[in-house]
C-alpha cells in the first residue's frame, strides 16, 4: 500500500490527523508538519478533495544520506521518474535545505533537476522543461543534516488555494488555516457563527462549507495527480460524484460577517458565491463597536486586526477596546474565540481566557483564544 505524506501549517497537525481518520485514511505516524497515512490512490484523490487542513498530500520516494553533489545525484537516479510524466511535459523542483553539507537549496535543486531530466533523455532523447509556475511534476526535496527526503507532490497548487477566492482584503487568513481554527473550537456545525472583523469572510465561508459538507476541493480546476500518467479518472469521477451527493442544500440556521470597509465586505460576498454558501451568509457593514446579536444564540469566532501586517498601535487598541466592550455587554452568554498575534492588545481585552491553542498564521506564532461571555 502506497504512504503518503498530507502537510499542514504548524499547530494543525493534530487536528489534521483527526480529519484524515474521520475520512477513513489509515495514519500511520505524524510529524512536526504534517501525517502519514497509507491509502491506494483513491484513498489520496480523496484526501485532496476533502482535506480542509492539509496544505499538500505529498507521495515520499526516497530517503537517503548525501554530502556530495554526486552522490545526491546518484541517489536520485534510483527512483524511475520517467514513470509520471511525458518527456514532452514539465518539472519543478522545490528544495529547502537545513544544516547539511550542502547548504545553497538553488544547488541542490539544480543538482536534482539535472538527475531527472539526464533520466528521460537517456530513456527517450528527450527531456522536460522546468515550469515553476504550473509544473506537471512537482518535486519536493528537503534536506535536514545531510538526511535528504525526495516526495513528488500529488496536489499540485496548495491545497488552501480552494478556488473560491479571487479578491482578499488585508492580512486574509488561509483557508486551511481557517478550518483548522474552526475545529479547534469543536463547534457543532449546527449553531450561528458571527465574525465581527470577517474582511474576505474566510472563516464563515470555511465553516459554511463545513456546515453544508461541501468538499473544499469541490471548484479547484485541477490537482497535480491529474496530470500523470497512473492517473486513475474513474477512481477520481467516484469520489467527486460521492462527494457531490453528499452536499446538504438547505441549513437551518446562518452564519453572519460585520466589517468596517464595504470593499472587503464586496470581496467575501463575492467569495461565498464562489463557494456556494452565499445563501448562508449575511454581511453587514458594521464597526465593531456598534455590533448587535444577529441571533439569540451562536459562537463568536473573530481575526482582528493585530499589527504585524496592518493597522497602527494607538488605532489597533481602540478597536481592542471597541471589541471588549461589545463582547461584554452585548454578548452575555456566548463563547467567542479570538486570534491574534499580539499579546499586548490581546491584554487590553481585559478578559480572561479559558483555552489556548498556539498556531503560526504564516511566520507570526498567534494564540486563538476561548473567551465565554458570562
Ligand atoms: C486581519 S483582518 C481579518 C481577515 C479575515 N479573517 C480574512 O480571512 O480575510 C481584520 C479585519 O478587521 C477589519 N476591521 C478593522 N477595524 C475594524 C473595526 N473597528 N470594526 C470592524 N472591523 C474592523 C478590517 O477591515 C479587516 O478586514
């Protein structure tokens, strides 16, 4: 049975191993950035059609110690990569390097590249082109003390590029990161979410998505797998046809987005039609300071604004204040979650959490916070 690598950001490895067991995957071991799972190739086509939290499904190939720009050579020649592609398609090759012998990545990509294409034209006089852009193959490569680890990637495009949204505001959440959020704080999927500062409305379209079991890969125009020559289309019209029947049409409850800018608030309206829950989402135009309960009951789950990309200080602990004080007085017995990455303003809330969960919103650590409004 093939094993396969699903990657994620740091922090939603747990979470992410719940989510491949919940789709039936058999995990086999987790690591810093991500799970192992064994799976045929339906099982991995599943994966990337339905995995909110992994960031790429990548297929190990091999695993070897180098020190030398030959011997990194020759290892590669031992995988037959002639097997994926047509000389006549493309390749890229993705390599990071930590603590090794060889210490410039470009080399060794380059050394890398030039192992694979010296295989396809010996085989056939022919050799691909590399494509970083939009490659047919793409190889990752990854070195940490000499240890190299060499995976071709079955996703193509990350996996948090759902597909859905084309315009972003600000500072915009990643879709896997988002969902990853969202079940940390185990919400039910059947009660109201509000996001008072929802800019490109990621975590309610995340979570409606949810709601309404719609694959996050349902609207991507293609994977990297499609583009092989073991590509199995019947295994994958299976899964997109079960994933498809599975879709809920109608919820009984809604989820709600306030912000301050119009034109953010444009781009998630826009988004959610992408990914068919605008039939679920109401966005209003509000500053937080003036929010009101848009229903009795539901769960609070807010990114404001923290400084580290957008806003200044002085401005940023008014709208801290403005938060707190709408949560407190109009916002009596719900649960709200906050991230942030700025410890100084999540203080200023004056509240006092009752969970915390550390994750890295790209290379900022942010604490996504559990406060209940009593
Ligand atoms: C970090 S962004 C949220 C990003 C969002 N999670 C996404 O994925 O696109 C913070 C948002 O807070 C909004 N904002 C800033 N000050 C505000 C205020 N006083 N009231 C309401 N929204 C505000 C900004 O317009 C921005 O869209």
């Amino acid at each position: 049975m093939p094993e396969f690598f699903a990657s994620t950001a740091r922090g939603l490895v747990e979470p992410l191993e719940k989510e491949l067991k919940d789709l039936g995957l058999k995990v086999t071991d987790k690591y810093i950035g991500g799970v192992f799972f064994e799976s045929n190739w339906e099982g991995c086509y599943k994966a990337n059609l339905h995995s909110r939290l992994a960031s790429r499904i990548l297929k190990p190939v091999l695993d070897f110690t180098a020190y030398q720009p030959e011997e990194l050579y020759n290892q590669i020649l031992r995988h037959d990569f002639t097997k994926y592609i047509k000389p006549t398609q493309t390749i890229s090759i993705d390599a990071s390097v930590t603590e090794s012998m060889m210490r410039d990545q470009r080399y060794v990509a380059m050394k890398v590249k030039d192992a694979i294409v010296d295989q396809f034209r010996d085989k056939f006089g022919v050799r691909p082109d590399v494509d970083n852009e939009n490659p047919s193959l793409r190889i990752h490569v990854r070195a940490i003390k000499n240890q190299f680890n060499v995976a071709i990637d079955t996703s193509g495009d990350s996996l948090f590029k759902r597909g859905y949204r084309k315009e972003v505001g600000e500072a915009p959440l990643k879709e896997n990161l988002a969902a990853g959020l969202i079940m940390v704080t185990e919400w039910d999927k059947q009660s109201p979410l509000v996001d008072f500062m929802c800019g490109s409305g990621t975590f309610l379209i995340e979570a409606a998505m949810m709601a309404k079991n719609i694959a996050p890969g349902i609207s991507r125009k293609r994977f990297g797998f499609q583009n092989w020559l073991n590509y199995e289309p019947e295994a994958w019209d299976k899964v997109v046809q079960e994933a498809m029947d599975a879709e809920i049409e109608e919820l009984p409850f809604k989820f709600y987005g306030f912000d301050i800018d119009r034109k953010v608030l444009n781009n998630a309206k826009d988004n959610a039609k992408r990914a068919g829950v605008d039939d679920v989402i109401e966005f209003k135009k509000e500053p937080v300071a003036t929010v009101e309960p848009p229903v009795e009951k539901g769960m609070i789950i807010i990114n404001p604004p923290y400084g580290a990309r957008i806003g200044d200080e002085d401005n940023l602990r008014d709208v801290y204040r403005d938060l707190s004080f709408t949560l407190k007085h109009r916002f009596k017995g719900w649960d709200a979650w906050i991230l942030s990455g700025n410890k100084e303003l999540i203080a200023d809330l004056k509240l006092k959490s009752t969970r915390k969960h550390f994750v890295f919103n790209g290379n900022i650590e942010c604490r996504f916070l559990k406060y209940s409004m009593f």
